[in-house]
C-alpha cells in the first residue's frame, strides 16, 4: 500500500486523469478552438521560412540555367567557327578549280611548250612583286622566262633554281619587258609603275593608240616569246605635244593571287 502514495504513483494517476478530461472535453466539443489555434501557430512560421527559401531557390535555379546557357553558347560558337571554316575551305576550292580550268583551256589552245607550276609564296607587303614557284631548273626554267596565268603574262623568272624559282611581276616599278600593238606591230616597252600598274610608254608620236587595242610581247629578247597576250590599251597618258605616246595597261589578271601559273620554255 505504500506504493499508492510514492511520487511515481501520483503523477501516474494524475496523467490519466488529464487524458480522461481531455478526451472528455474532446467529445465536448470544447477543445476544437485549442486545436484550431494549435493549427494556426506554424503557419507564419511556414511563411517566413518560403519567404527565405523562394530567392535562394530561384537564385539557384538561375545560376544553374546561366551556366548551361554559357556552356551551349560556347558550343555554339565553336560550332559556327568550324562552319565557316568549312565554308572558306569551300570558297578557296572553287577558286582555284575555276582557276585550273582557266588555265587548263589556256594550254589546250597554246601551241607554246608550258610547264605548269604551283605559287608557293608571294611577297607579302608587295615591296619586291615577287613569287616563289615549285618549277626550276630540274624542269627547264631559266632566268628572264615567261610567266603566265588565265592567259595573260603577269612575270618573269627573275632567279631560276634548281626545284624552285622567284619570278618578279609586271608590276613592279622597275619591270619593263618589250611590247608592241598586235594590230599595227608598233613598238614600245610596257613597265610597271607606282600606283598605276602598268604602262605602254616609247611609243612613236606616229603611232596609233587606240583604247582597247591588245598588247603583247614583241620577243625581240629571245627568251620570251612572240604575242604573249599583256593586256589591253587603257586611257592615255602623255600629251599631243609629247615626243613619245604613253598609256596606261589594263590586264584582267589577279597579280598578287594566282595560286597556278604557266611558265613559257
């Protein structure tokens, strides 16, 4: 019996006693507003903790969308430079077969003893007009040698070597080849010239420069051959007073980039 009255004992007894008016009050109906306000309680707890989550959460999300963006703009950059690779591959491809069939239809109809080289390098600042080619020696060449594309003389071998040779263009200031008029023979010497390309000069006041008339080589060196088309009479240069005509050139010819010449044995 001394156990009914210990410590234990009564918190035991006073423990059921709570439950049983609880649930008492519970069938009353009394204890609904307790639960309703016991409900209400996390509520601006729950507000305040989305309120702090929200930015985090979409600051991440964020993060995370700007960095796959980053990563696909890469690969997207990336992907373009490789196109545009491919289209300026493409580009240099067709230019040069179209230059190959140009002056593959050249040799077709020449009755000259050609030797088709390759330009390996040019002169970058257009100081010296010059060009290396992988044709020497080994297959003929000599100095002061013709030098042709798309039908045109644009050259001439200025060092002949023994598997390569450097060829100066027409254009250089201090080029000069003979030339005459195809239609009348009439003499003179074709140079090239600061800015203006190239110039038909020493012409005789007699003869007739008309615009549009074909200059050729004249041949009188030997070395390079007869009718080697240059270009075309251009506007004129010198005065009626003049001793001697002067024009200027005009050629079709891409000087400073062919890409595959003929050289004239």
């Amino acid at each position: 019996m001394r156990f009914i009255y210990t410590k234990t004992f009564v918190v035991f007894v006073s423990l059921l006693v709570a439950i049983f008016i609880l649930l008492w009050m519970q069938r009353q109906g009394w204890l609904e507003p307790v639960t309703y306000v016991a409900a209400q309680i996390p509520r601006p707890i729950s507000k305040i903790g989305s309120a702090i989550i929200r930015p985090i959460k979409r600051t991440v999300t964020l993060t995370y969308s700007l960095s796959s963006i980053v990563r696909e703009h890469g690969q997207l950059t990336a992907r373009v430079a490789e196109l545009e690779q491919q289209v300026a591959q493409a580009d240099e491809l067709r230019l040069q077969n179209e230059q190959l069939r140009k002056e593959a239809g050249f040799a077709a109809q020449s009755s000259l003893n050609l030797v088709a080289c390759t330009v390996l390098a040019r002169d970058p600042g257009g100081v010296s007009d010059t060009m290396v080619i992988n044709c020497g020696k080994n297959k003929g060449i000599k100095d002061g040698q013709a030098v042709i594309s798309e039908g045109f003389m644009v050259a001439k071998i200025l060092v002949a070597g023994d598997f390569s040779s450097t060829a100066q263009l027409l254009i250089h200031p201090r080029s000069s080849i003979d030339a005459k008029l195809s239609k009348t023979d009439a003499a003179g010497i074709v140079s090239g010239s600061f800015g203006s390309g190239l110039v038909f000069e020493l012409l005789d006041q007699k003869a007739t420069l008309d615009q549009g008339g074909l200059i050729v080589t004249a041949g009188i060196d030997g070395i390079i051959p007869k009718n080697l088309l240059i270009g075309e009479v251009g506007s004129r240069i010198s005065k009626d007073t003049d001793l001697l005509k002067k024009a200027a050139v005009v050629s079709t010819a891409s000087y400073r980039s062919v890409e595959f010449v003929f050289v004239a044995l």
